[in-house]
C-alpha cells in the first residue's frame, strides 16, 4: 500500500510540475508580447514627423530619462523587436513540445494541427502563381 500512493505521489508531483512548465512559458509569452506592443507604439511615435520635431528624442533607461538622436532610438527599438520575436518564436516552439509531454503523462492523445506552421512567402508565392493558372 505504501509503494502505491509513493508512486501515485511521483506521478501527480511530475505532472504537476509539467503544468507548472507550460504555464510559466505561456505567462513569458505574454509578458514579451506586451513589451514587443509597446515598443511597436514607441516606434509608431517616432515615425510620427511634425514640423515641431526634434532630431533627438527622450528615452526612459530604468529610472532616468537619456536624450538619444531619433535614427539611434528607432535602431535600438528595431533592433529589441527583432530579440522579442525571436524569443516568442522559441518559446512557442518549445511550449508545443511541453504540451504534447504534458499530455502524455495525463493519457491524452497529442493535439492534432498543433504543430503546423504557416506557408512562407515563397511557398505563398508558388501557390498563387498555380493558382492563376
């Protein structure tokens, strides 16, 4: 009797744990995908050309305030962009695997679908172009 809820505690302890897994990466997610709307917003901002603009720019480091030349900023930003969506990439690659291990132990078949990709744009480009045939 003892060896039997030992195993069952392993069990629901490593599933629990797999759970834990695939919500703190899910959590990450959005936490990145709200950084990367702001920077979006920020460089929307930017682009906006007034007559009254300036050719520098305020830019908010942690607590202080630092006064960048408009070009450098937006390379900063594009360049951060480029690093947030790389990172949601991996992680979304990485949370299908986490779910798929996630259902395993719980006895649930694999998702169907879940690990498509979509079409890039060669492959939309060929598509179209046997499509207008």
């Amino acid at each position: 009797m003892e060896e039997e809820s030992q195993r069952i505690l392993k069990y629901l302890t490593e599933v629990e744990l797999a759970a834990e897994d695939v919500l703190s990466d899910k959590q990450q997610i959005v936490d990145l995908d709200i950084k990367r709307n702001r920077n979006r917003e920020a460089l929307n901002a930017l682009r906006d050309d007034s007559p009254q603009s300036e050719d520098k720019v305020k830019v908010c480091f942690g607590s202080m305030f630092i006064k960048l030349p408009k070009a450098t900023t937006k390379q900063m930003i594009q360049k951060d962009q480029a690093q947030l969506d790389k990172e949601i990439s991996d992680l979304r690659k990485r949370l299908k695997a986490k779910v798929n291990h996630l259902n395993d132990l719980q006895g649930k078949p694999e998702l169907r679908g879940y690990s498509l990709s979509p079409l890039s744009s060669d492959e939309m480009k060929a598509i179209n172009s046997i499509l207008k045939r």
